[in-house]
C-alpha cells in the first residue's frame, strides 16, 4: 500500500484552508490518503525569522487580494476573518486529542474548524468556541475542553511542531509525499502531476 | 487595441527567468503584448523587510530544489548560478538603454541576459559581462559600456523601480493586467485564465 502524503497546515493559514479543501480528492484520485498535521507558524517563524503574510509592508496587501480571488477560483467559500490571524493552540491540541482517539472524527474536526474561522468568521482560536464547533460533530464536549488545558495535549502538540520543523516544514500547506515537498496551495497541480508520473 | 501586460522582474530572480520564458507566448495567445521592465529587488526589500529567497532558514533549501523541479517541468534550462543572488544595476541599465533606442532588441537582450545568468552561470552583475551579452545582438559595445556609467541611465533605472514600488510590486516575476496583480511564476496559469475570462 502506498504511503499516505503528509499534509502539514496551520489553522490560521488561509492558503492552508485553500489547499484542504482539495487535498483529499486530490490524493484519492491517485488511490492516496493523506495525514493531517496541523502545525503553529508562529514556531517556524521563531526560526526563519519570517513574519505573518498581513504584516509585511505591499505583500500583505496583494495576499488579500490573491486570497480572494484565489478562494474564487477553487471555488471555496472564503471571507478573511476580523480576528487575523490567530494562535492556532486550541483547534492543533483538539485535533491530535481527537486523532487519538477517532482518526476520522479528526478530519472531519480539522475542515469544520477551518470552515468556522475562514467561512463563517468564527474565532477559532477561543477554546470555547474551538470545543463548539467539534462538539458539534459529537466530541464530548467536557473532555475536550479539559484535554485542552492538559499537559499532554499540550506536549502532544510540541512533539508534532518539534518533528515538522526537523523535516524542514516552514509554511502553510506543506505537503510531502514519499519524501518530496510541496510548499503552496499553487503547488497543487504539481501534486497531482507528480502522484500521476512518480516525478520529474 | 488592448492594453500591454506589465512584467516586472529582477534579473537575479530564478522565478522571473521561469516566467519569462513562458510570458510573450501566453500574452500572445489572446492578442495581447508585453511591457518587459525589469526592477531591483533589493530597493523593494529595503521597504518590506524581506531577506533574499536562498538566505532564509529552511524556506532557501526548499526554494532551491522548487526551482530545479519548476524549470524542468517548464522545460527551461536552469542550473543554479555559482554566484547568486547578485544585484542587477547593470542588465537592468543596459535594458532600459537600449529600449529607448530599439524595443524589439530590447527584449532580446533581456532573454540573452537571462539565459547567460541562469542557463550559462554567466555573472551578468559584472557590467562587461552585461556588455558581451548585448554586444553579441549588435548593441554597441562602447557606446553601451559608457552609457552603463552615466547617470542618465542611473536615474532611469531609478525612476522605474520608484514607479513599480509606487504601484505595489513587491517581488519578482509580478505581472499586472488591466490594473490586476499577480505575482509568482505559479501565477500563470490564474494570468492565462485572466486574459481568456476578463476576470472571475
């Protein structure tokens, strides 16, 4: 059986949004599955010395522009949230506990937290509000909210930053497959080339 | 008749060269033309705060091995040059000399420069070098030469790079139609659907 591809994201990244709206198509055309991994940019940055996309002078400007029109052309429904961007702590920590727990319930988490903050303009980035959505798909809501504020959960998370930053991921989507990366929602179509020829 | 396309671009940008290779033919294909005007990246950066692609932690490595991947899936000769990034005042010079006195060859001499950078590991920075390239397309040698220290070209070079910064260019290749921006040679295939469409 082929590896599945490794899809890393951080949950306030709005290209990462993009590309997770395609990823899982994308990889079952070519009889893939794909491993979620949210990720915290804000850690990666730490190193590359890099800064959140709205922040920087004339780029944060066109980013918006591109977000949109780029939203349109996948069409995915899109509207950059009042709060951006976020620290993505709460919706990483929900989603590994729930991973643990129900690998598919997980999925469904990631792209309804997605949904909320990119869509519907939710703060994602409040637990309260994280533990609503996911209870929504029937995680225990009590559990969740207390997982959240456990050592464990936050450690499970830092082993999981600690692990993509060592293979080299330093943005949102980053995509690997058998070994090769793929940085960019504009990078899709290299994907699917690539998982079409086994590479160029 | 329809606007030119405006491609703007450094000499020392690989993404540019990639896009280069590709723009008039894309442009042509729906009765349009192309404005060439090469920029200076390194004035840009002095405003955004960004760092030349190869020295950021991580995100150099994988722009690396992007670039070889994109080149051959575009089918451009690409090799890395052995001195790269350089700064890009002479080809950049030279081009805007030479466009006020002959357009078509202007072009020419930006695909020779290109090429001799990113396909023949020529170190156009170096003005003689920038000097032999266009000389081999029938420029003057000496007049060109002499021109490439004058201040006229200095201050025409200047004016470009102010004008682009003015209008939001912030990287290279950046390509702006009908007053629509798009940067990235990953942009092309969104710029080909542009020019079919009018807009999405």
């Amino acid at each position: 059986m082929a590896n599945a591809i490794d899809f890393y994201f951080d949950f306030s990244s709005p290209y990462g949004y993009l590309a997770s709206a395609k990823i899982d198509e994308l990889a079952a055309k070519h009889a893939r599955t794909v491993a979620w991994r949210p990720i915290l940019l804000g850690a990666v940055f730490k190193i590359t010395g890099q800064q959140p996309l709205p922040t920087i002078p004339m780029k944060g400007s066109y980013a918006k522009h591109d977000l949109a029109r780029s939203a349109r052309l996948f069409g995915v429904p899109f509207k950059l949230p009042s709060k951006f961007p976020v620290g993505a702590t709460a919706p990483s920590r929900a989603f590994y506990w729930i991973l643990d727990r129900d690998p598919g319930l997980a999925r469904k988490a990631a792209q309804a937290l997605y949904h909320a903050y990119f869509a519907d303009d939710r703060d994602i980035s409040n637990p309260e509000i994280t533990a609503n959505v996911c209870a929504k798909l029937g995680v225990d809501r009590a559990e969740l909210t207390q997982a959240l504020n456990d050592p464990a959960a936050k450690e499970r998370l830092k082993s999981e930053v600690d692990a993509a930053i060592e293979r080299g991921v330093f943005g949102s989507p980053y995509v690997v497959i058998d070994g090769e990366p793929f940085w960019g929602a504009d990078r899709l179509d290299q994907i699917d080339k690539w998982l079409a020829t086994g590479g160029w």
